[in-house]
C-alpha cells in the first residue's frame, strides 16, 4: 500500500511542478492544425476511395 500511496504522491508533484501547460493560444493553433490534418487526409481518403469505385466499375464492365 505504501508503494500506492507513494506512487500517486509523486504523479501529482510531477503534474502540477514538472508538466508544461500550453497557453490557451497555443491550445487554439494546435486544435486549428489538427482539424485542417484530419480534413485534409479525410480528402485523400474520399478521392482515393472514388478512384478506387471507378476503377472497379469499369473493371466489373469488362466481364
């Protein structure tokens, strides 16, 4: 139990002294960054997928 308690005491010193927080501008560009990533490869995805479509309808149109 000791080891628990232990444990957790130091967690807590390491989060409120060691850990860097961003500062709610930073927080704000990173939440921006990843939105424009996730619909950029949500793009990618969707023509790779309707490339892919096509391709298999004018090979399914062959046979």
């Amino acid at each position: 139990m000791n080891k628990i308690s232990t444990y957790l005491k130091e967690s807590y010193r390491e989060l409120i002294e060691k850990v860097t927080w961003p500062t709610w501008l930073q927080l704000q560009q990173s939440t921006v960054i990843v939105l424009v990533a996730t619909l950029l490869v949500t793009g990618v995805v969707w023509v790779m997928d309707l490339v892919a479509q096509q391709a298999l309808k004018f090979i399914y149109s062959l046979i």
